[in-house]
C-alpha cells in the first residue's frame, strides 16, 4: 500500500493506492513500477528505468481522474541520462502535462555523488542534484524555474546514518497551478499552500535494530519556508519505519507531526 491520511483543522483528509514493482526487467536492469489509486482518483502511474551502463533511459505516464473534482489530469515524460563517472551523471527530462492547462517542460539535470555509498569503510559521503527548468503553459505562456538539493551522510556508530537534505526551489513566469509549489513537510496537507519559493531542511536518523538488521528505525524533523513575496515557515516531525524487502528498497511507514497528525506510507522509489 501507498498514501497517507492526515487530520488538519477538523478535517480528514487521505490519499491510498497499490504499487507493484519489478526489477531486472528484459534483463537490463531496468525497473518497472505500477502505482494505482484506491481512493478518490482512478487512474495509474506507470514509470520504467533502464538501461545498462553509462547511458541510462525513463519512461513515466500518469493519468489521473479524479471522482470529487470531476477532473483529469495526464503527464508524460521520457528522459535519457549518461554517466560520465561513478559519481557524475548528466541527463533530461522532457514532460507533457493534460489537464485544466496543457504543458511542456524541459528539465536538464545534473547529479554528482551519490545517495547510497558503496562500501562500508566510507564513513561520509554526499549526493546532490541541481536541475533548471523551462516550459510552455498552452493557453497562457511561459515559465522557468530550478531545483537544487544536497545531501549529507555520516555513519556515526554501529551503522547508525545521520542525514541532511537542504533543497531550494525557485518559479517565475505563468505557472499552472499544479505546477506551483506545495509544502513538503510531513504532517501537514500539501494542497492548502503554494507559492514560487521553497526552502526545505530535512534532517533524519536510520537506526538498525539490532536484533533485526532489514528494519530500521528513523526519526525526522522537516522544516520548509514556503510563499511568494511573503514566506512562510512550517514545521514537522515523527518517526518512521523502513523494512527493506530482499532488493532493499523499503517499505516504509510514518507518523508525522506538523500542523496536523498524518500517517503516511509510501515507498521510496
């Protein structure tokens, strides 16, 4: 399962599906993920990763309709990437979005570390991502934008990771509102706020139980500043649950504590 649920303001507010997903894929290291809603929407997520090697290529479709709103809404994005080391990768993505406004976006991005690390003697290590953006909003006009983001990683004691994220993100021009930036924080509802600007500190602990190495236990504290002219500053946190399955993508669960209460489950992919 995938989703969350969150009580905000008197209000419930909940967001379920199933995802199934499948690695090694025709053999090249590809994998397949089906996301598929449950609750409120009806549609599908279909993403694929493949290729081996240096040159590596994503295909992602979404179509999503949603029962309250009466409203649908579709993307689709293809995107290639090569590797130039172990620790540079250079690629695009190129996306088409469908729904109250028709989109295209072009998004160059460029990773250098990485997040997982490769031996356990490396006792710090370092991801980060930076990705400027343009695109074409059909009925109205354009905008542009960049994502930043870098991550920490320190193995303190006893495979014990401490991690930071610092991210920025940045709009301007004519942006379709579900384009527009939404707080990231954990138990809080995403949809209430937007705004042009984002600035998020994650800050998380994985601790291995030791009596049973596959799950871990983590503790988070999110913090955003969010808004247009004007931001505003939003504050989470909680503990999480991650049980890695035997291709060691976990499954993970969340209760989070921000301007509301939100038990959330997902899965990182």
């Amino acid at each position: 399962p995938t989703g969350y649920i969150v009580y905000e303001r008197q209000k419930i507010r909940s967001e379920a599906g199933l995802f199934m997903e499948y690695t090694n894929l025709f053999g090249k290291a590809g994998t397949f993920y089906l996301e598929i809603p449950l609750y409120e929407n009806v549609g599908f997520l279909l993403t694929y990763r493949g290729g081996a090697g240096t040159v590596r290529f994503t295909a992602e479709a979404e179509y999503q309709y949603s029962l309250k709103e009466n409203d649908e809404y579709a993307q689709y994005t293809p995107g290639i990437s090569y590797r130039f080391s172990s620790d540079l990768l250079l690629g695009f993505d190129l996306s088409l979005h469908d729904g109250t406004h028709t989109s295209s976006i072009f998004q160059p991005f460029l990773e250098i570390g990485k997040k997982e690390r490769y031996s356990y003697k490396v006792k710090k290590w370092m991801y980060s991502r930076i990705s400027p953006y343009y695109g074409i909003d059909f009925s109205s006009g354009s905008f542009y934008g960049a994502a930043a983001q870098i991550r920490f990683y320190r193995d303190l004691l006893l495979k014990i990771i401490y991690n930071v994220y610092i991210k920025a993100d940045i709009q301007d021009g004519d942006i379709p509102e579900n384009l527009a930036l939404r707080v990231d924080v954990r138990g809080t509802f995403p949809e209430d706020r937007i705004g042009n600007k984002r600035f998020s500190f994650i800050n998380e602990l994985h601790v291995p139980l030791p009596w049973a190495g596959s799950i871990v236990i983590v503790p988070f504290v999110d913090t955003n500043l969010l808004g247009d002219n004007r931001l505003e500053f939003f504050l989470g946190g909680g503990l999480g649950v991650h049980w890695f399955t035997r291709y060691q993508d976990p499954l993970i669960t969340e209760i989070a504590f921000g301007k509301g209460v939100m038990l959330n489950l997902r899965k990182r992919f």
